[in-house]
C-alpha cells in the first residue's frame, strides 16, 4: 500500500518520465520472457543439436567436444545465460541451409517484409477510415451493413486463399499485374541497393521502368494485406466515431450551426484519431503475421518466408531467430503505439 | 389463470416462479433477440449444417475421402453432376474430402476450446483473486505469450513438437488462451470484493473453493462468448498451418492442406484450390455472423 501512495505521489511529479520508465521496464521483462520462451522452444526441439553441427558419422570424441562447446553440459539456468549474452551481440549462431550468420539472412529479407507490410497498412488505414466514418454515420442504415460485411468477410477469408485466386485471376487470366516475387530478374541488377525498400531505391535512381516492375509485383500482395488491415481499421474507426458523435461537444457544433461535415470529419474525427493511430500501429504489427502466409504465396522473400523455408527444412536457429525478430518488432510497435497514445492526448498525460 | 399461460407468457413472465423459468426466459429473451439479427441467423444455419454434414460425413460424402478412383481416367475432373466439385491429382472427388474435412476441422475447434477456455479461466481468475505478486507474475507470463504474433508461436511450437494435427492442435491452444485469461481476471476483479464471496470466505472456504466453485461460473459466460468469437481464428489459424504443411498431413482431408495440394494445378483446374477454401471461408464466415450477434445481444456495452 505504501509504495502505491509512493508512486502516486511521484507520478504527479513526474507524470511523462515515470510513466515511461515504468514501461520501459516492462518491455525489458517482456523481451526477457520472449527470450526465454525461444530459449526453450530451442530446446524441446526432438532434433539433436551436436548432430546437425557435426553429421552422423562423427565419432564419439568430436560428438563429446562439439557438445561441450555448445554448452549442453551445462545446467539450463547457465545455457539460458549464455543464449541471452549471445543474442544481445546479435548472434543467432549460423543457418544451418544458408551456412550464414542469421542475423546477416534476417537483416537481407527484412526490407522486402518491411515494404510489404508498410505499402499494406497505407492502403488499408486510406480506405478504412473512410469508411469507419460512413458506417458510424449512417448507422444501422445500408451503407452500415455493407461496411461491416466487407469487414467480417476480411476477417473471415484465409489470406493465402485470397491470395492465389488473385494471382489466378489478375495474373494468369487477365494479366494485369506481375506475378510471384519481387522483380523481374531483368531488372533485379538495375538497381544498386540502398534502402533495401526497392520502390524507394528504384524511384530515388530515377529508374522508372523497374519501378513500374516493382509496382506492378507488390501491388496484389499489398492489396490483400491492405484488405485485411482495412476490415479491422474500418470497423475500430466505425466504434470510435459512434463514441465521439454521441458527444456534448457535437450536439454544440450543430446548435452554432457548424456544417455537418465539418463536424464529421473536423471535429469528431479529430478527437477519434487518437485511439486511431494505436490501432494503425497494431494493424501494422498483425501484418507481420500475415506476411507469412502471404509472401509463401507470392514468393516473396521476406522475413515470412524465410521462416516457413527454415521451418520445412528443420533449421531450428533460424526458425527460433525469425521469431524472436518478428516477437520484437511486435513488442516495439505495441512500445511505440502506447506513447503515441500519450503523446498526442493530453488527458492520458495528465491522468498519468 | 396460470394454467392457461401459453409457454410463451410462461416464459417471458416477469416475475418467474423458479430459478429455472428465470433461466430459461433469460435463454428465451436472448434467442429471440439473436432471432431478430438476420446475420447472426445465418451464421447459425451455418454451424448448424456445418455440424451436421460433420456428423453424417459417411452418409452425404459419395466417394471415398482418401481412396481415389481410376488414376488414368478420373484425375483433375472439372465438376460436373457425377463430381460436384471436380476430382484432385489422385482422382479423389473433392465434395467429398470436404465432407470429410468438416469432421477435422469441427474436432479442432472443439479441442482448442476445450484446452484453452480452462487454462485462460484458471491462470486469470487465480491472478485476479489473489492479486499482489501471484497477478504480476501470471500477468508477465500472459502478456509475454500476447507478445507474439499468433500464428507465428504457433509456428514455433509445432516446429519444435513436430508436424500434425495434434501437435498443431495443441499448439493453437498454447497461443489461444491470454485474451480468456485477461477476460477473465478482469471479470475477477469486480466480483472478488461482493458481499458474497465475502460471505463465502467468512463461512472458512478455501481460495480453490471459491474459485472454482463461486468465481468461475461467474465468469464463464463472458469467456464463451469470447471463446464463440474467436472460433474464427481458430479454423484459419489450424487452415494456414495446414498450408504451411505443418497441420495435418497428407492424406488427411484437411482443408488447408488440400489448397496446398491444388496450388501446382490453379491455373488450369481452379476448382482443386477454390473448393477447399471456399469451404474454410463459409465457415469462418459462419462463426464471425454468429459471434458478432451474440455478442451484440450479450454485451450491451459493444452494441453501438
């Protein structure tokens, strides 16, 4: 009890510092956990680490060298402390199919993932507001209904379904835009790597014929990841306009005799943009996981698919290296969507 | 009087006689407003038909599921009246791999609820009755497990247990139960502090009784509808492992798998890939219909 007056009494001191030092901490546990969770999932694995270091025809010596050098003699407090000294230096040990350091693999598929799913949540935060906006206000009318259908048909349909209907239809039968990867390989040296994003990289050398090549790949992947992320972004912002237009300040809009619009899309959508860009900001997270799903179809090669590669063909690290990047970058997004949150409403600040 | 109420009045009556007409009418009331949703009426055709052909798969399916017919003649057939949905690359008519596929992906449902919805109820009502460090500490645990994306632990896990429709089941478990217990220490917390689970604990019942037998049910109604909810998820989830190769294995007629099976022929047989998902589709669809109108009519806080 002492320490809650304590803290209540520091929080009013130092509302913004304290409260972000308190999260930070938290995260700190959270990435502590995610690890240790890895660390574990590593070790119920059924495939004997020292065998695939050293083969099956190793004699008995090598085995027994190999598997003190892997610290396996050790108890598992002591292994998982040496797991964590090695993953703060970024090393995730070597891929066991490219023979590389995984960190170097993760770090070349990261950009392709990245794009994706960051050409995905623009389309989807630009058409799902939009409609957020028409559903609230017209609610219970048609254009409701239609919005939340679309929306639970998001939710309903399996994405890499989706997805190779859409290359059926829009690549093999109408042939309107290119088909599985993420360059034509005509183009691929074209362009000197920068940014590692190639629309960004192509645009930037002013190629503009690889750019409509880049285009025209990620356009589908991106629509349907677009598509995913407009039915949730549609309907939280359907819930928060119902919020905002039932408000007091509303009802004076319309007695001084504010446009209708202006109090739409000015006002309440104004108030309503708050909780907004922590939605955006988890929209963006669970894209991540569809990535999965959506770059196997599309032969993207992401983070997505080189995962489920390490995974088909039992390579543990990189599986467990993969996960632990996408827990990561989720776990920083939700980090950043929680600031955000108190950066831009001041009564979440003050409240501390 | 009485005697002539009609079971209607009887169970709409306002001052019921017994808990058990409380209950029902309750039930009645609650119907009658689901009935009133047309969406939510035909998710429940949905699950209902759903429910059925996985129970009658023997008798609707007109081929066999694994077993395919004459592999020179019968491979990779259009649909037509004698195959509704086209046969696949082992001459196996599809209508009926999906009649039979219902039974698989009916069973993870199930299993996946019935693993997950103790485990969420347990681990969040012990934190929300103890509270102090007991909470922290399952709360840390819970919030590490909502740190990763779904799909992607669940990758992880089967990666380590092995592929199969076990071990996948197991592994939607292990990721599906942080929201129920986070639904289900919140709930703890508003009932731990009523006059009469104070009464309970007066009486010298122990925290395990009190639990399981007074603040459990309490809370179950909210995590079912929650359970209902993301039933959804469950069916892609299990579908997009299946996909990956990672859920069921071949020959098994699992819905996700066959789409992985029929990606090599989409272009010229469309239907080996459509059929199977069309099948995953209309079912998710059916439980999102249903559990966006229970929970309109159960949770009038969402009903906006």
């Amino acid at each position: 009890m002492a320490t809650a007056i304590k803290t209540g009494g520091r929080s009013r001191a130092l509302p913004f510092a304290w409260k972000a030092a308190k999260l930070l901490a938290s995260v700190a546990l959270t990435f502590l956990g995610l690890l240790f969770v890895t660390f574990l999932i590593g070790r119920v694995v059924p495939v004997d680490p020292v065998l695939s270091v050293v083969g099956d025809r190793a004699s008995q010596s090598v085995y027994d060298r190999v598997y003190i050098e892997l610290g396996l003699d050790k108890p598992l407090i002591q292994q998982f402390w040496i797991y964590l000294q090695k993953v703060f230096t970024g090393d995730f040990g070597d891929s066991f199919l490219t023979k590389r350091p995984i960190m170097d693999d993760i770090l070349r598929v990261f950009p392709a993932t990245l794009e994706l799913a960051t050409f995905g949540v623009i389309l989807g935060t630009i058409l799902g507001v939009p409609l957020g906006v028409l559903a609230a206000v017209k609610q219970g009318r048609l254009a409701d209904q239609v919005v939340r259908v679309v929306g639970l048909i998001g939710y309903s349909a399996p994405i890499f379904w989706l997805g190779l209907l859409g290359l059926l239809i829009f690549y093999a039968k109408l042939g309107w835009v290119a088909g599985p990867g993420r360059i034509d390989i005509s183009f691929e040296y074209d362009i000197t790597p920068a940014t590692g994003l190639l629309l960004l990289d192509s645009a930037m050398q002013g190629k503009w014929a690889a750019f409509r090549n880049i285009f025209s790949h990620i356009i589908l992947p991106a629509s349907l990841l677009g598509y995913f992320s407009m039915a949730y972004i549609s309907r939280m912002t359907r819930s928060f306009m119902l919020n905002e237009l039932a408000q007091e300040y509303v009802i004076a809009a319309r007695v001084k005799g504010v446009p209708e619009w202006r109090i739409i899309w000015v006002h309440a959508l104004r108030n309503a943009a708050v909780p907004l860009v922590t939605v955006i900001a988890l929209s963006y997270a669970g894209l991540l996981e569809g990535s999965v799903l959506t770059e196997t179809v599309f032969a993207w090669p992401g983070l997505g698919q080189y995962l489920t590669n390490s995974l088909q063909n039992a390579d543990m690290n990189a599986v467990l290296g993969g996960t632990l990047v996408i827990g990561v970058v989720f776990v920083g997004l939700n980090l950043l969507s929680d600031l955000l949150y108190t950066l831009l409403d001041p009564r979440v600040r003050r409240r501390g | 009087m009485t005697a002539t109420l009609s079971r209607r009045e009887w169970l709409l009556s306002e001052q019921p006689a017994s808990r058990r007409q409380a209950r029902l009418g309750q039930t009645y009331r609650t119907w009658l407003a689901l009935r009133a949703n047309p969406l939510a009426m035909i998710g429940l055709a949905i699950v209902v038909v759903l429910i059925v052909v996985a129970l009658l798969a023997n008798v609707i399916a007109p081929y066999d599921p694994i077993v395919g017919g004459d592999l020179r003649t019968e491979r990779l057939l259009p649909p037509s009246l004698t195959h509704l949905m086209g046969t696949d690359e082992q001459a196996r008519d599809i209508f009926s791999r999906i009649v039979h596929g219902s039974r698989i992906t009916l069973m993870v449902v199930a299993l996946v609820a019935v693993i997950a919805t103790p485990i969420g109820l347990l681990v969040g009502t012990t934190a929300g009755y103890f509270g102090g460090w007991v909470d922290t500490v399952l709360m840390r645990v819970t919030d590490i497990f909502l740190a990763f994306p779904r799909l992607i632990l669940a990758l992880a896990f089967v990666a380590a247990l092995g592929p199969g429709i076990e071990n996948a089941i197991i592994a939607i478990a292990i990721t599906s139960w942080p929201p129920y217990a986070r639904l289900a220490r919140a709930e703890t917390l508003t009932i731990r502090d009523t006059d009469y689970i104070n009464a309970i604990r007066l009486q010298g019942a122990r925290p395990v009784r009190i639990i399981w037998g007074h603040v459990v049910p309490l809370c179950l109604s909210s995590v079912i509808i929650r359970v209902t909810l993301d039933m959804a998820g469950i069916i892609l989830t299990a579908a997009g492992l299946g996909f990956l190769g990672l859920g069921a294995q071949p020959p098994q007629p699992e819905w996700g798998a066959m789409i992985a099976g029929g990606r090599r022929f989409i272009i010229d047989q469309w239907w080996v890939v459509t059929m199977p998902g069309l099948a995953i589709f209309v079912v998710s669809l059916g439980f999102n219909f249903l559990g966006d109108g229970l929970r309109d009519v159960l949770d009038p806080k969402a009903r906006k």
